[in-house]
C-alpha cells in the first residue's frame, strides 16, 4: 500500500494522475504542447527529448559552447506553453535538460520573468559522470540513466517545471506519480505499473495509432498525443484528448510496450517491471487500461551511456538502370575498388550494398533503376573524403551506361559510437534541485537483486495441422521494431488467440533467421509473452556500434519489423 503521510497530492484528485506526454523525440511535433494543454484536463505534462543520438548531438553543441548542451525546441515551446500551463494548473516534467539541466533551468526561469509568469523551477542532475573520467579514449558524454526519485523531490517541493538530464523515459511519469501518491520504494507493484504507462506515453504519438502496422484502420493524418490516468495502485487508463487523432486500442498499447525492450523483466533505477504480468483491457473506445502489472527490485546498477565520435564516413550511391544491373554493379565496384586501392590509404572500411529495386519492364524509369550503395569509414576525414568522392566523379563518362548518382559525393561526415557499460548505483549523485536552491539526494534503491533472464513460459496448445496458404506474415500479426545500442529488438504479436496458438510455435529464432538473412549470423534471443500474445527477439550487433555509425540502410531498425511482416510464410487457411 502506498503511505502519503504528509504528502501533498499534486493533482486535483488524489486518488487519480492524469499525465500527458507532448513529446517523443528532439524534433517533434512542435505544437504538441500547446494541444495537449488546452485539449482536455492534465496535472502533469511531460516531453522526452533524449536518445542515444540526441545525447551526441547535444555533446557536440556544448563543445562549441558549454552554456548549451540542451533541448532549445524546448524553451521556445514554453514561449507559448509557460503561461497555459500555470492557468491551467499543470506541472510541466521534461528531460530536455540533456547535459546542461541547471542551464535549461536557468533559461526557464529568465523566459518566465520576461513573459511575467510567476514560476517555480526545479532541476535534476547527477547523471553526468563525464568529469569522473576513465571511460577511455574520446568519449564526448557519459551519462547514467537516473529513476524518477529526483524529479518526485522536486515536485513534492512545489515546483511548477521540472528539468532534468538523463533520465529513463519512463521516470518523467512514474516520478510524477510517486510524487502525487506517496509510494515508497517497496512500493514495487505501484511503480512497476507507473513504469508501463511511462513507457507506453514516452513515445508520444506511437501510442495513438503512429508507426503502427495496423494503420489503416484508423485515422493517423494527425494523431494525438497520449495520457494516462494512473491510479494509487499503479494502474492506469491510456487515453487521449476528445476530438484527436488516431486510435487507442490494445493493439497500439500493445506496440509501444514491446518497442524497445527485450524480455519479461524490464529494468530501471527504480523497480524491474514484469512485462509478462501485463494486463490489457479495453474499457471503452480510445481507453485501455493496463493493469496487474508486478515489480520486484531493480538491479544495482545503473546503465550509463557513452558517446564519442567514431571517426568519419563518405557515402555514394549509384543509379543503376534497365539491363544487366548485377554486371554494372560489377563494373563500377571494381572500379572504385581499384582507384580505393591505388589511394595512399585505403578506408578502414569499406561496404557495398545492392538493393534491386528495379522491376522488368517497367513503364516509370525509377522502377526499372536499382541502387548500389558504397559506405566506407575511416579515422581519418581526408581518407574518406576527397579520395572516394573525386573517384566517384571521375567514373561519370566512364563506366556503366546511363551512370548517375543519387547525390554528389561530398567531403565525409563525422559518425558516432554509442556503448552503455554499468556503473554501480551507489557511486551516482542523483539529485533534486529544488525551486529555492536546496539539494536533495536521491538515494538508490536500498534492496537489490540482479538483472537475470527469465526462463520462458509454457506455449499455448499449437493449432491443429490443416491446410495453409502462402502469404505474408503481417496478414496475422503486428510488430515494432528499434534500437538500443548495437541491438536491435522486433516484437510480433498476433491479433488472436488463434494466431497466437500459430506464432508461438512458427516463428523460432531459427524461422526468423531465414525470414531475415542479415541477423543469419548474428545472435538471436526470442522472449515469449503470453499475456501479449507476443514475442520480443532481440539481436546483438546489427546496428554495428550504434544509430550515430549510421552501420546499415536502417540505422535505427525502424522498419525491420515491417520487413519481417512482408516475408512471405505457410499460413493455416484458417487464419485467413
């Protein structure tokens, strides 16, 4: 049971949480905020602003000027959200902060004074471990993902924005609600399912119908942004605005809570949730509640992200049209291959791809044209640059017929390596900055255990053997698939119970091989959740060193779930 003592309830019900989410990314939907405040009733707003990618980006600015290091969309989002959200009465949560939260605080508060809306602004820090140093060589950030202890001190405090660093997505909510209820860390099962609403609404309008493989059936021209009613039992309803787009519907809660994530435990600083005890139930339209959701304790460690710039990389892709496309490929690769050679250094790496997007007889000229990517990647910005673009350029009147390319080659770019290592919780000052100056420590979880993979449970009783029809897998199932780090995950769940008796059994890790060649050698692990009728695979090392190494066509594996729906496989003709 949650024990509020003399807490304060920061919303206007105490036995309800209403949190919206206006932002899922750096560069979202800029008028979110504005829509979510005057769309309906809210207590508390939140926007995520950080990825592996963003933490990158931001490193750079702050080597350009260290007074940044954050969010700006945000600031100018509350030149027009500040004052609303003080009529209203709603508290505004963000981890826009990135590398400079104190900073972030700063300019909101300089933003309020000049607008004449009276605020109180709190930050969070502690999660920047870069001065701490030993990470080795040409690390840009490093950062510790930090639970919602933090920003629940700051608001307890009265604070009507709440800034932080690198934060779980998830903590923006479940640090709102335990703020609002009171719970204590053993308060396991509450947060666990303050963690699941936080992770279905961090991706903004993914919940809502967006990214969804299921799209057509619902109207995304705009979707809303998602809420949830949390409850003092760590329940919640997700929902949205009246009169928004989109749709909420178990199937799009059920996509967003398998989007990056691996198996049945789902740890954070706080409390590991148990995905695999996840109810969902549809209560009416455009409201699902999730409910039954178990805790147990977080492990001891805190995962903390490195970012440092790899080196540089130079990319060419040649048109290839009508007739023999595999011997014009052939043609120019040697050719480049030869003048890569003849070089005083070669690219450290070097990757072609072929992609045959040409089809026979084709009545528009971009379908009869395939495209031969060359991506290669060196320390060195000289070695990729000048090298491979004047060579690429060369080739113009003397290769294939009908050469062209998509681009002009240019002077290389700089790539990114991303690489998260643990650091023990003990050792981060995760910290509350309260409106009036004080500091407050966040303290660990004081009870741990470690971080240890579930044995997967039974499998549903498989169908009867009948006749099948060839035909693509997303005819019965869904899926979403991203990134985290080098890995990438793809979770498939079925629409029905007898679709779930059928993919359970199907798809194996040695099926899902087949159907997606590039993982064949790579390591694959499939988790199974019933409750889902899902299952979540994850594969190591398909996104090389990270999205920032921009390593394949997908470099965030956005679209591999959408790949494995369009493979083609024997499917019992009665799930047709």
């Amino acid at each position: 049971m949650s024990d509020r003592g003399a807490i304060r309830p920061i919303g206007a019900d105490p036995d309800v949480l209403r949190v919206g989410n206006a932002s899922g990314f750096y560069g979202d939907r800029f008028d979110a905020l504005r829509e979510m405040l005057t769309g309906g009733p809210l207590d508390v707003l939140t926007g995520d602003y950080l990825a592996e990618l963003t933490m990158l980006i931001l490193g750079r600015d702050r080597l350009k000027d260290p007074t940044r290091g954050y969010a700006r969309t945000f600031l100018r989002q509350l030149e027009d959200g500040l004052g609303l959200a003080v009529e209203r009465g709603v508290r505004i949560v963000a981890n826009a902060g990135g590398l400079n939260p104190a900073g972030l605080a700063d300019a909101v508060r300089e933003l309020a004074d000049k607008a004449g809306v009276p605020v109180r602004v709190a930050h969070v820090e502690g999660d920047d471990l870069l001065a701490r140093g030993g990470w080795g060589e040409g690390v840009l950030t490093a950062n510790a993902y930090l639970g919602g202890g933090g920003i629940a001190a700051c608001l307890r405090a009265g604070a009507d924005v709440v800034v932080t660093g690198r934060v779980t997505d998830a903590a923006l909510v479940s640090g709102a609600a335990q703020a609002h209820f009171g719970w204590r860390p053993q308060d396991l099962d509450q947060l666990a399912g303050a963690v699941a609403a936080g992770h279905v609404l961090e991706c903004g309008t993914q919940a809502t119908g967006g990214n969804y493989s299921f799209f057509d059936a619902h109207d995304v021209l705009r979707p809303g942004f998602p809420l949830a009613e949390i409850a003092a039992d760590g329940s919640a309803v997700i929902t949205k605005h009246p009169g928004t787009g989109g749709a909420i519907t178990p199937g799009t809660v059920t996509a967003q809570l398998l989007y990056e994530t691996a198996g049945a435990r789902y740890a954070g600083p706080d409390v590991t949730a148990r995905l695999d005890t996840v109810r969902l139930t549809e209560e009416a339209p455009d409201r699902v509640r999730i409910d039954g959701v178990r805790g147990e304790a977080p492990p001891p460690t805190l995962k903390t992200g490195l970012t440092r710039l790899g080196g540089w990389r130079n990319e060419v892709t040649f048109v290839l049209t009508g007739l023999d496309v595999p011997k014009k490929a052939a043609l120019v690769r040697r050719q480049m291959e030869a003048a890569l050679d003849a070089a005083e250094h070669r690219p450290a790496e070097v990757r072609w791809t072929l992609a045959r997007t040409d089809r026979d007889d084709a009545a528009v000229q971009e379908e009869a044209s395939a495209l031969l990517r060359l991506v290669v990647r060196d320390p060195d910005q000289d070695v990729v640059g000048r090298v491979v673009s004047g060579a690429a350029v060369e080739l113009a009147l003397a290769s294939y017929p009908g050469f062209h390319v998509t681009a002009p080659p240019g002077k290389g770019t700089p790539y990114g390596v991303f690489e998260a290592v643990a650091v023990d919780a003990a050792e981060v000052p995760h910290c509350a900055v309260l409106p009036d100056g004080t500091r407050i420590s966040a303290q660990p979880a004081s009870a741990t255990q470690e971080l240890v993979r579930l044995p997967d449970p039974p499998l549903p009783e498989p169908l009867p053997v009948g006749a099948t029809r060839r035909g693509p897998l997303g005819l019965v199932a869904g899926a979403r698939s991203g990134d985290k780090g080098g890995s990438a995950n793809v979770g498939v769940w079925a629409r029905t119970d007898q679709a779930w008796r059928w993919l359970a059994h199907e798809l194996t890790v040695e099926r899902f091989r087949q159907l997606l060649p590039e993982t064949a050698d790579l390591p694959v692990d499939r988790h199974v959740l019933p409750n889902l009728r899902a299952l979540n695979f994850v594969v190591d090392g398909l996104l090389g060193e990270g999205v920032a190494a921009q390593a394949r066509f997908d470099p965030q594996a956005k679209a591999v779930g959408e790949w494995l729906r369009s493979r083609h496989m024997d499917i019992p003709e009665v799930l047709w």
